[in-house]
C-alpha cells in the first residue's frame, strides 16, 4: 500500500522517526514542525493521510483539526501525548479519522494509516457492501448477514451499524452516533448508544469481551473493525 503523508510534529526526532519508517512501507513523507505549515503543505500537496500532533508551536492542534476539515479531503490521525477522553473526543467530534496516544509502535500506526486509506476507497468507489470477516453489510440492500445467515435488526439498530459500516475503521464517538441516528435532541445521552449496540452484538454473535465486529473504546464510542 501506498500513499501521500503528511506528518506535523514540532519534535524533530518524531518527524525524521516516521519519515524514516513510513517511507520504508512504501509512503510518500513530507514533514513539518507548525500549524501554519501543515495547512499550507495540506492545500498544496493534497497529502492522502495527515498525523497531527496537537501540542504545535504556533497553532493549537485542535485549530488546524478545524481549518484542515473544512477545506481537505485528507483522512487525519492525531498523534498526542493527550490521554484525556476528553481531548480524544473533542478531537474525533471535530473530523480526525483516529486518535493514537504517544508513545505508540510504527507497526500499529501502519494499520491505523492503511485502515483509513482502504476506508477512503471504499467510500470514493461506492462501494455498496461493507465485509468485516463473515459479517456483510450490504448498503444498497439494507440487509445484514453473518456467514450468509440473514440478521434482523430494528431501524434504529439498522441505522447505527450503517453509519459505523460507512466509516468502518474510524472510531465514531457517542455524540456523533447520537446525532446522526437519534437527532439533535438525544446528544448527551450515551446510553441510547450502548443499549443499542449491545442489542446488535447479541444479534450478530459479538462477544463484547473479544469483539469481532464492534470495537468500544470506553468512554469515547465505538469503531467497525477493518481488516489490516
């Protein structure tokens, strides 16, 4: 696999370690220190995949996060020493494909990477039928099978693993989730959005404790695995 990556670190020994390792994977790596930078490298390059660091010099990550969504198709990974479900889900709920908590190992970056770029051709496609192992979903058709078995779900269940299936390997927080299946008016109640996955993953065979369809990050929200 290959592809455009933008990596903004003010470090510039992270910036030379993922040159160095990306490169050797087969991506094209260009590498900035500030937010500025990143925007206008961003605009001109149209990079596939950017890592941003949030803690830049000039401009708070979260700020570039914003100016990035409005204006480039990129899919973006945020790299940051920030732990804090709090900054996770504020960075997710602003646009970022992915969030990686530093320090982290190239081999489980590369699966992140190649887990949007695969989740970028899947969407330009149109690809109507999203596989995770035996489970299929199959978007034109609204139907859901595992192991070709069909799967009844309720609208609401229906709709909830559509919007996961159409950002399979992103990780969706429960804010989103709740506006785009509920509406506006439930935001601020994420137990809408365990009940309702926990009554899928009992209709799919889902072990919650080894998910093979459904992945929780706790606290933050839920991710459709991909294959890497």
């Amino acid at each position: 696999m290959s592809g455009r990556v933008l990596v903004v670190d003010d470090e510039a020994e992270i910036r030379r370690a993922l040159r160095t390792g990306l490169s050797g994977h087969g991506f094209e790596v260009e590498a900035v220190a500030g937010g500025e930078e990143a925007l206008a490298a961003a605009a001109a390059r149209t990079p596939d995949v950017v890592l941003l660091d949030l803690g830049l010099p000039d401009l708070d990550g979260f700020t570039v996060l914003t100016r990035l969504r409005e204006k480039s198709r990129a899919a973006v990974i945020v790299l940051s020493v920030m732990a804090d479900e709090r900054d996770k889900v504020r960075a997710l709920d602003l646009g970022a494909d992915d969030y990686l908590v530093k320090p982290f190992g190239l081999d489980e970056l590369l699966a992140r990477i190649r887990a949007v770029i695969r989740r970028q051709a899947a969407v330009a496609s149109g690809d109507a039928v999203v596989r995770v192992g035996d489970l299929a979903i199959d978007l034109g058709r609204r139907l859901v099978t595992v192991a070709g078995r069909e799967v009844h779900l309720t609208p609401t269940e229906y709709e909830l693993l559509r919007y996961l299936a159409l950002h399979a390997g992103k990780l969706v927080t429960h804010t989103i989730l709740l506006r785009e299946v509920w509406g506006a008016y439930a935001v601020g109640e994420p137990q809408n959005t365990r009940y309702v996955v926990a009554q899928i993953r009992r209709k799919l065979g889902d072990d919650p404790a080894r998910p093979r369809y459904i992945a929780t990050e706790p606290g933050v929200g839920y991710r459709l695995r991909v294959e890497h």
